[in-house]
C-alpha cells in the first residue's frame, strides 16, 4: 500500500517509507545529486539542467552547471602525476 508522499526540502513528492518510487521524483532527485561522469566529453554530452552538478571521473574536477554551460566548481584545472595544480581564481566554461 502506498502512502502519500512527503515533503523534503523543496521536494514535496518525496515517497514515503515504504511506498513505490513514482518516476517524476525519480526525475527530481536525480538532477539534484552529483553525477559522475568519466571523462570531460562525457560531461559536456549531458543535456543537464541548470545547477546540476557533476563530477569528472578522469581528474576530479567538479563542475556545476550555469546558464551557458558548465563552470568549474574546484579550484584546480589539471592533475600532474596525481597531484592537483593549484590555479588560483580561475574558472572557465566548457
């Protein structure tokens, strides 16, 4: 038996303990979490909506969708022999 869902945050069809998962917040949710993709074409592919976030597998870069793409969440660019390379104030868009 299904109860009538609840309310988290801004989400107020969230199923209750128990109850089934209806596909729009399947939907909701899934655009509210980071997703993990595996390399940076990957991640540009994504049709996302604005203010997801994401994460690149490849470097661990973390990216946060805006407006006219994606924006660097982190501050570092790129990794050399598994270190990140510090670049201080820089974001930019891909």
């Amino acid at each position: 038996m299904a109860a009538p869902p609840i309310t988290i945050g801004e989400l107020t069809n969230v199923p209750a303990p128990d109850s089934p998962l209806a596909a729009q917040w399947a939907q909701d949710v899934s655009s509210r979490i980071v997703q993990r993709f595996p390399n940076k074409a990957a991640l540009v592919a994504w049709a996302a909506p604005v203010g997801a976030h994401a994460v690149q597998a490849d470097t661990g870069v973390m990216w946060r969708r805006i407006s006219t793409g994606w924006t660097q969440v982190t501050p570092w660019t790129v990794q050399v022999g598994g270190v990140a390379v510090n670049a201080v104030g820089a974001t930019f868009q891909i």
